[in-house]
C-alpha cells in the first residue's frame, strides 16, 4: 500500500490520509501501527485499510512502521469499528482500548519491584483497657497500629507512607516500643502461578446441568444463552463442561470473563485446576510488561483460555469457540471512560462474527438479559436447585424501626446502645452462637469510612466537600474526613465551620465503626475487614479470603466486595447491617442492584453441609428488592420491578443514553445542556425520528464533581438504531465552547444516572 488511511487516538471522528515512503521497512498493513505526523507532534495510529486521496490533496508520509506483524487482525478491526459506531467515540479511541497499553506508547512498562518492606503487628492488643492506657499519648500510633490491624496485621510501609500519609515517625515508634515489626518480604510477581493447584472439579452433571451441556453442545455459532441458577446451583461445572468440549476436545479457544479478578480467586483456581497452562490470567495487577507477555501468549496460540475482567474481552485470540460472562448482571463490566462499553454487549457482537457460543450467567440477571432471554433472543438455561447438597439459607427479616433500641437522648450514647443501633439483638445472638461453635460469619455493610456524615447538633449542617456536592465521610484510620468522590481530605472539625457549635453528631455506621463495636463486643473474635481502604495493595484481597478459606479469621465484615463469588463452606451466618445503603438513590436501577447485593450476599452463607442462617436489617422490611430477597424470589423481583420501569420508560423497555454536560462554571453547564436539550428537539422536528424522547435537562443528582458542575439530559428511544444515529448526530454536530472547561460526553446504556 502507498496511501494508507489510519485512526488517531485523538478526539475526532474521523481518520487520516498518509503516504508510505519507498523502501520503509516494516508491516504496513491494516491493523499494524504506524507513527505519523500530526500537527506538529508525532502520533501513534492504526492503519485500518488503503487509502485513496484525491488528487493534488497534500499527503504527508508517516515517519516508521514499528511492527512485523500487524497488532489487530481484521476482526479485531472489526470489533472496534462496531464499538466507535454504537457508543459514539473516534475509531482510534476504540482501537486503543483494545489493545496492551505497553503497545499503545501511553505508558512505559515498568520493572516489578522484587522486595518491599512490610510492618507487622507482634503484640496483639486484645485488651481495649490495655490499649487505651498504651496509647493514651500516642493517639496517632493507635491509628496506625489499628490499621495494620484491618489490613490483616501486616501491611507494605511502601502503603502506609505513601497512600495514608503517616508519618515515618509513627511508625519508628511502634516499632521502637516493640508492638510492630519490619520485615522483607519478595513480592510475588504472579500469584496465580504459584497458588496451589486444587484438584479438578469431577462432579457427574445433575440433570440440570446434563440438559444445560448438551444444549449448548449443539448450539449454532453466535448462539447466546442466558444460565439462570442461584449461588451455589453448579453454573461453574456447566462452563467447566463447555470449555472442555470447545478448548480440548475441538482445539479452539475461549474467554471467560468475572467482574474482578481479585475478587473471584477461587473461580480462577477452578478453571486453573482443570486447564492449567492453557489459561492466562488478565488480573489488574499485571504490570504493563506481563500484560503484554500474556497478549503475545495468547495471540501465538500457546494459551488457549483468557481469564479476566472487562478488557479480556479483547484477547488476541482465533478460532474462538466459547466466551463466558460470569455474574452478567454486574456493572463492573461496563467501563466508565470513552469508550464506554459494555464486555456483555461486545462479547455478544464478537461472538456473532466469530462464530462462537455465548454463556451469561447469574443468579440475577440483568432485566436486559432476562427479557432478552423472554423475548426468546437469548436462550434460557435454568440450574433449578443448589447442586452440591446446599440448600438455600433461612433468610430472617430484622425491622429496624420496631426493634429500635431505647437511646438515651445524648450526643454519646453509650457503647452497649451504639452497638445495639447498629447490630440488633438476633443478630447478636446468632453472631454468638457461630463464635462458640467456630463457624464463620460474614458481615455487610456497603459503606466504608466510620460514619457516612457529620452533623452539627445545633444548627444541623452536615460536612460536605468543597468540590463536590456530596457529604465528606469520617474515616478513623487516619483521623479525617474524606470525600469519596474526588479523595479530598480535610482534618476532622471539633466545632461546626458554620455556627461554631460544639456537639458534632456522627451519622450513619461505616464499616470502621462497626469493626470498632466488634472487636469491643467480642474481643476473642478475630475479625477481618474488607474494604477499599484495607484493600489497596495489588494482593491485599487475595490474602484476607485466603485467611478465611484457611480458617483464620471468624467475621468476615466488609462492603459489596465481601458478595462475590467465595465459597467458604464453614460460612453459616451472613448479617447485612444496613440493606437500606443505596436504595433510595435516585437511579431507575437502585432497587435492582439492592436485590441483586442482597441475593448474592445471602448466597455465601450455608455453602456446606451445616447450612446457613442470614439475618437482613432494614428499615424498609416491605420494599420489594427486600422481601424478593428474603423469600430467594427472582421472578417475582422481575415482575414488580419491569412493572415499575414501565411509566416513565427505562430499560429494558426502552434503550437510553445519558447525555452528560459538564463545566467549571454553573451557569454555564446549566446554558449548554440546556440548548443541547433544545438542539435535540429541533432536530426530532426536522427528522422526526418516532419512538425517540428527550427528557430534561436537569442538574446530574450528584451535580457537582471534582470542581465541576453537572446537568445530564436523557435521550430514550424505542430501536437500538434511532439512538445510536440521533446520539451520534448531537457529539459529531452540537458545538460545544472552548470555555469553562465544558464538556459533552454521552454514555450509550448506561449502568448508572448519578
Ligand atoms: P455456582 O457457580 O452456580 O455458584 P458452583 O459451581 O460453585 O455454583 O457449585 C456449588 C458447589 O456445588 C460447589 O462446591 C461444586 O463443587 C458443587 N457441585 C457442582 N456441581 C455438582 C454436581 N453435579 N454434583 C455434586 N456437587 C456439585
Ligand atoms: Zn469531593
């Protein structure tokens, strides 16, 4: 080719002409990279085919041709030339998402650290006397100490320095009273090499899943089905039994994709167990450089599986005979930066053009997928019953309104009374009765931080962020409070910023406050806690749930990450502190997530023999999300809920697109969304596009952000088609200012409206 056509990762929708000088070495083909000039700069593009350009048009030649080989292949090409199109972003962006950041030049691999120091706790402070006298000058030693705590009782200095800003001095003193150590530790480049292997799963299929497997045995290319059954009910074994018939018996290969790697370590060892080296793990802790190792692997050929989250979707791989989407109904898979795709609706699309078969599944699936699985475009699989002998756990309903304990009207309750607000007496009881017969027990509470406001007791404000309209959470470890959204922190006030009053209230339980109140009530109880905050190192996940799969810790407290798929048969209880944490926001799919939490929360108790027990404490005992929860009741859950996504239309009855417009200046954004909205409506008059509405605009329902204000307007329509095509025409046509920072950006699908 002399003249190529190539797609730039730059905001602009649409590619550029180029020559190919005589004699440059190198692929020149569609799919390899080329660097070319670009105003005055040197960009890193896709070449996607021959071009053409008129005559007496100026064309530049590129300046080299890195590859041999090209990095795409045609389908790949294809793939993000279909995902440019329907989630309205340039082709180069599209191209770039799909391909190893150590080949897109946007980040220089960089060499894995070998050792790094770590800090471990030597005396264990069981006694809350003994360490309040300890630490009685030493509040911030106290902090740290208890952090090293929830991180397990051992954490990298590297973390504690870097990420939670103590002070070197802190920690010379713990170490130098001889409560905390430091040590070395080699830092494990991967993991999942070196876990220990557990022997295959050998089940003979119930029938259940006998009919699954041999339906999708003679399911046709492209071929999609949805795989119904509850935690527990044997879905795994049914991909087990695919993979094995597509990768081993036919010698193709195949994806599998989990919401997060971290948090799914057994399913991964599963598949590990019967596919060993065939499979490349895509977890998120892989440097650049081992991505890109584990890219070349499978596009060679010598793997054969892809394991990984959203982005394994796009493993280099051929002849693709299988691709499973694990916990379908997880917003995980959908990415939250241009492109903003969803790995369910591309692995659909892959699949049709490379002739593989599709599985999702879920013990809750996604009204899309159900009503798709309805409507008979997908087909429906149904794993009936707990295939393992589980049985599906007693689910007991605490009111929180009836069994209100009777508070002294103080600002400080007393200890005895917190606890009793926050773990109500059944199941305290039940918590109890698990310690004493050393099962476990895994406790939710799906909000991090140690109380979710501050209020002042006089005037009633609440702390809320300065760049974000959203209130500032109170974090113990270290002492501040911290803004969720934007990770700005501030000391923790001790009077009120606005009417100077003293009595600050704290709101709303965090998962810090809770483990405080265990570990007073039950000082025995070794307790672990999982939450963004304990789990910010690469493996810090991973080492909590193998110290509950070996029997190390007795509560397990944590947010929604503790809900994922971990199978720990001597689990019988699961508490849920607070099922009323996010049910009320406003988002047409907050109901849906809060069953679906709940469902899958209360699926890891009772995976043994013993069986299980889960306790749920709300305030909203007749929510439907709630009670379907409480009687394992998915088909009516689907009903209420589609009944309700009727008038105003959602999803799936309708498709949508949000339309966000945002700026550093109020008026501003509120102006552009507004003639955004208006230019919508003109063109509708002047193209009239039936089945296609505009609603709004209005301030986002979280309006302010990191300094920058937010209105959205929502575009629904009734075809797939007319969205992409009206959505396509507002990015492409409505001019946005150079001014105020604005920007326009539209989410095709969206799995969130905040
Ligand atoms: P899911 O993936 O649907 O949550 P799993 O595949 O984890 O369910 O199965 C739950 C448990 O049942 C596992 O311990 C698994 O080993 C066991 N199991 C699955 N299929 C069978 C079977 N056919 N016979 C006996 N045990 C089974
Ligand atoms: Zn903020």
């Amino acid at each position: 080719m002399s003249f190529i056509e190539v797609a730039l990762a730059l905001p602009l929708f649409r590619t550029f002409s180029y020559r190919v000088p005589i004699g440059m070495t190198g692929s020149v083909v569609a799919g390899s990279r080329v660097v070319v000039p670009f105003r005055n700069r040197q960009e890193l593009g896709i070449v996607i085919g021959a071009a053409d350009p008129r005559e007496g048009m100026k064309v530049k030649d590129i300046v080299s041709a890195p590859d041999d080989a090209p990095v795409m292949d045609q389908s790949m090409l294809a793939l993000c030339q279909w995902i440019a199109e329907y989630y309205v972003v340039p082709l180069g962006v599209a191209l770039r998402t799909a391909l190893p950041a150590a080949l897109t030049g946007a980040t220089v691999p960089v060499p894995v650290r070998k050792t790094r120091r770590v800090a471990e706790i030597v005396v264990e402070l069981t006694s809350l006397l003994q360490r309040d006298e300890i630490f009685a000058r030493a509040p911030q030693q106290r902090a740290l100490y208890e952090l090293i705590e929830a991180m397990g009782g051992r954490a990298a200095v590297e973390l504690l320095n870097e990420k939670l800003a103590f002070s070197a001095s802190v920690l010379k003193g713990l170490v130098s009273r001889q409560l905390v150590a430091l040590d070395y530790e080699t830092v494990e480049r991967d993991p999942f090499l070196t876990r220990a292997r557990r022997t295959p799963d050998s089940h003979t299929p119930t029938g259940p899943q006998r009919v699954a497997i041999d339906r999708l045995a003679i399911a046709a290319p492209g071929h999609v089905a949805l795989l119904h059954g509850i935690t527990g009910s044997g879905k795994t074994l049914v991909y087990l039994e695919l993979l094995r018939r597509v990768v081993i018996d036919e010698g193709k290969t195949a994806i599998v994709l989990v919401p997060e790697i971290a948090l799914t370590p057994q399913t991964v060892d599963r598949f590990r167990a019967v596919f060993g080296d065939r499979i490349a793990v895509l977890h998120s802790a892989l440097s650049d450089g081992e991505r890109y190792d584990a890219w070349l692997a499978l596009r060679r050929g010598e793997k054969r599986i892809a394991v990984g989250a959203r982005s394994a979707i796009f493993a280099p791989l051929r002849d693709l005979g299988a691709i499973i989407v694990d916990e379908e109904h997880e917003g995980s898979y959908k990415q939250g930066e241009a492109p903003r795709y969803h790995a369910r609706e591309v692995a659909i699309v892959r699949a049709r053009a490379e002739g593989a078969v599709v599985v999702l599944g879920s013990a809750t699936p996604s009204l899309e997928s159900w009503s798709n699985a309805a409507s008979g475009k997908y087909e429906l699989l149904t794993l009936p019953d707990g295939a393992g002998g589980a049985r599906l756990p007693h689910v007991h309903v605490v009111d929180l309104r009836a069994d209100k304990p009777k508070a002294k009207p103080t600002d400080t309750p007393d200890a005895d009374a917190a606890f009793a607000m926050a773990i109500s007496r059944p199941l305290d009881v039940a918590l109890r009765d698990r310690l004493s017969k050393r099962e476990q027990s895994i406790l939710l509470l799906n909000r991090r931080g140690y109380s979710a406001f501050v209020q002042c007791g006089t005037c009633g404000d609440v702390a809320v962020c300065p760049n974000c309209s959203i209130s500032l959470t109170h974090h113990r470890t270290p002492e501040r409070l911290v803004c969720h959204y934007c990770q700005h922190a501030e000391p923790l006030h001790v009077t009120c910023t606005r009417c100077g009053g003293s009595r600050l209230r704290q709101r709303g339980l965090g998962t810090q406050q809770v483990e405080r109140m265990l570990s007073e009530r039950y000082p025995s109880a070794r307790i672990a806690r999982m939450d963004v905050d304990t789990t910010s190192g690469k493996w810090a996940h991973t080492e909590i749930l193998d110290r509950v799969g070996a029997g190390e810790v007795d509560i397990l407290l944590g947010t929604q990450m503790i809900a994922k798929g971990l199978d720990f048969p001597n689990v019988t209880l699961v508490g849920v502190i607070d099922a009323d944490v996010g049910i009320n926001l406003p988002d047409f799919r907050a109901s849906e997530r809060c069953f679906q939490l709940l469902s899958q929360v209360a699926g890891r108790a009772g995976r043994g023999s013993k069986g299980g027990e889960v306790f749920i404490q709300t305030r909203a005992p007749s929510h439907h999300a709630v009670q379907c929860a409480v009687t394992h009741d998915y088909h009516r859950f689907v009903h209420e809920e589609l009944a309700g996504r009727k008038h105003p239309a959602y999803p799936p009855y309708v498709r949508i697109a949000n339309v966000v417009v945002s700026g550093t200046q109020e008026d501003a954004t509120a102006r552009l969304a507004t003639g955004a909205a208006a230019w919508l409506h003109k063109l509708l008059a002047a193209r009239p596009a039936p089945g296609v509405s505009v609603i709004g605009p209005a301030p986002c329902p979280v309006e302010r952000v990191k300094n920058r204000w937010r209105w959205h307007v929502l575009i629904k329509a009734d075809r797939a088609q007319d969205l992409g095509r009206v959505g396509r025409y507002l990015v492409e046509r409505f001019e946005v200012p150079k001014q105020f920072g604005l920007r326009l950006t539209l989410d095709r699908d969206p799995v969130a409206l905040l």
